[in-house]
C-alpha cells in the first residue's frame, strides 16, 4: 500500500476530501465507522442509496461513494421511502442529524417506523442545531445553554430510543462516536437486516454546543462520553437517559416483523391473481 | 480484582501481538486529537511542524510500541491517519 493512500479512498468520492466539518466534530467519525462497514461486509456500492437531510451531517451524502440523494429539509425519510418502494434492491441508508429528522421530519419518522419501512436510519445527535448557529433543538439536555436558551433550557428533550421503539422500529440502539467499533458492528448489522432499524450516534459538537457548556473541545466532549457511558445492551429504551452523569447506551431492540414493501407486494400478488380470475 | 489473581490465557504463548506502522496524510489533519488522546499506547504525540491548515498534525513517537489496534484510523474524522501491519523482512 502506498504512504499517502488511506484504505477507505475508494469508498469516497472523488476531490471531496477534506470536508468541511469543524476541529473536533464527530461526523467524520459516523462516515468513518460507515465506510468501514461498507468494506467489511462487502456490500456492492452501486446497490447501496446514501440519503441525507438538511444540516451539518446533511453533507456526508455527497462524500460516499454510492448512490445518494441531499434532500429538503426533514424529509430524507420520504425521499428513503420512495426510493425503495421503487426499488426494493436497493439498500437505503438514511444518515441525517436530530433537528432534520425529530423536529422538521418528525412525522415521517414515526410513520416509516409504524409501516416498517426497510430503511435504516442513523441519527447524528449533536444536541442543538449546528449548521445554522446553536439553536436549541428537540434534543437539547434540560437546563444546557445555546444561543437561544442563555439563561438554560427549559424545555425537556426527547429520548430518541424510546421514541423509536414505541413507533414500531426492528432495531434500535444508541451509540456514541467514542464507541467505534460497537457502531460499526451495529452499522453492519443493519445493512443486512431488513425493517426500520434506527442507531443513535451521540457526536460531540465542541465549536457551537459545547463551549456554551464548559467543553470547548472535541476531547473534553469525547472524554465526557468516555467517563459518562454506560452499556446497558437490551435494556429498556424508556430509562437510556441522557445527563451529565451518565449516557446509557447499547442495543436496546433487536426484533423481526414483515416489512411495509413485502407486505405491499404480497399484497399487489394476490390483487393481480383475483382480477386475472375474474376475467 | 487484584492483579496478581488474574489467569494467564492458555493460549497467551502462540498469539502473536502484531506490531503496526502508522501513517499520517499530514495534510487532511485538523488537528482535532482524537488519535493521540485515545491511543491505548500512547504511539502517538503532537508534532511541532505546521501543515497546510496551520495545525499541528500527530508525529509518531514511539512505533515499535504500535499493537495494530487500529483505533487511531476508526477515530480519526478526517481519514488523515491509518495503520498497517509492519513489513517483516527482516524477521519479526
């Protein structure tokens, strides 16, 4: 191997290295863990649709070397949906941040986890929103401080397991990105499993969130997850919280339920043979 | 449990710890950390050069110390750092 190759060059595309994600960001570590996965289980790229919503992690659509689709705000679920629904070969992977897919595409999310929409769904959760300049979001921790709550949130955040299990997903499991091999193993897992599978990936996000909160750095954030983690794999999803103290992560659903298009096209089957008989 | 209870694996004398060669793409580093904080080895250090971006990317301090963990490539945000196992021509 040459010196001044990295192994994962071909997963990425072409002249879109370095990104443009701050010092200390945790989303080239999602894209990272990724594209590990994309090697490891050696997955063919042309079959794999990469599709992302607005925001800072909206961007790592276009550096995979697949398939993808960068689209409106909040709606990468939709855009995911239609795209398999068309296609059922295609693997769809939706990776986008907290705001894009629990405020904006809220509602998408808990419907495509109802049906059992076979798309896998990453959320990078940095807390606030990023790109535009540290809004407080739906995931914002109670009492953290960002340019629109300076005197502290007051508003409690979402638990974005728990609201993913008890809308009906396969698979859910929350990770953070300190945690990179169990991320990969739990990216690799969802590639080849089938119904909507959701991983949570807790990112540090020092330059807008955490100088507002006493972690000025990727590290500190990083040494945060380090020292606040704990892995409850299969837990109850309702009690993963989310403090200063402690980060419950894990596997927290792991199930097998016929899917939306499965039953979609069972379905059209069985209309199709009625109306040929009725002829 | 103290140290001196802990079992000695069977099979401790036929695995091989392998040793790794880090490589830095000097360049594409940020200069976030990652790799030289979370190094379980502690190879890695900052170096004092500039590189392109005006940041100090990682230099290796100690690599005969390099167990092939791989953690720095899995953690590194910026693809600027990977590891590979070492050439053993020489016999290792």
């Amino acid at each position: 191997m040459s010196e001044d190759s990295h192994p994962f060059e071909r997963f990425l595309r072409d002249g879109m290295m370095p990104h443009i994600w701050c010092e200390g960001c945790g989303n080239g570590i999602i894209l990272n863990c990724f594209v590990r996965a994309l090697k490891d289980i050696e997955i063919d790229v042309n079959k794999v649709v990469v599709v992302s919503g607005i925001g800072c992690i909206g961007r790592l659509s276009g550096y995979t070397n697949t398939d993808s689709y960068h689209t409106t705000h909040g709606r990468a679920i939709a855009f995911a949906t239609g795209a398999k629904l068309a296609n059922p070969e295609l693997k769809t992977v939706v990776i986008s941040g907290d705001g894009d897919l629990f405020a904006i595409g809220g509602n998408h999310f808990i419907h495509a986890a109802r049906r059992n929409v076979d798309i896998q769904v990453i959320c990078a959760n940095n807390f606030n929103y990023g790109m535009t300049g540290g809004q407080y979001g739906p995931t914002t921790p109670l009492k953290a401080w960002t340019t629109t709550t300076p005197y502290g949130n007051i508003e409690h955040p979402f638990n974005l397991v728990h609201l993913a299990a008890a809308s009906g997903a396969v698979y859910v499991a929350r990770w953070t990105t300190l945690h990179v091999r169990r991320l990969t193993e739990s990216i690799k897992k969802v590639l080849q499993k089938e119904g909507f599978s959701f991983i949570e990936v807790i990112t540090p996000c020092p330059e807008i969130y955490g100088r507002r909160n006493k972690m000025a750095t990727g590290i500190e954030m990083m040494n945060w997850f380090k020292t606040a983690a704990e892995i409850r794999n299969a837990s109850d999803p309702a009690e993963a919280e989310i403090s200063p103290e402690k980060i419950v992560v894990g596997e927290f659903i792991d199930a097998e339920k016929p899917t939306y298009d499965h039953l979609l096209r069972e379905m059209m089957k069985q209309v199709q043979e009625r109306i040929r008989g009725e002829k | 449990m103290p140290l001196r209870l802990w079992r000695k694996p069977l099979d401790s004398e036929k695995i091989k710890i392998p040793e790794g060669e880090v490589h830095v793409l000097k360049d594409r580093c940020k200069g976030c950390g990652f790799c030289i904080e979370f190094c379980p080895k502690e190879v890695l250090e900052q170096s004092e050069e500039f590189n392109i971006k005006g940041v100090h990317p990682p230099q290796v301090k100690e690599e005969t110390v390099c167990i092939l963990c791989s953690f720095c490539e899995a953690v590194c945000p910026d693809f600027a750092i990977f590891s590979v196992k070492k050439d053993c021509k020489g016999g290792c």
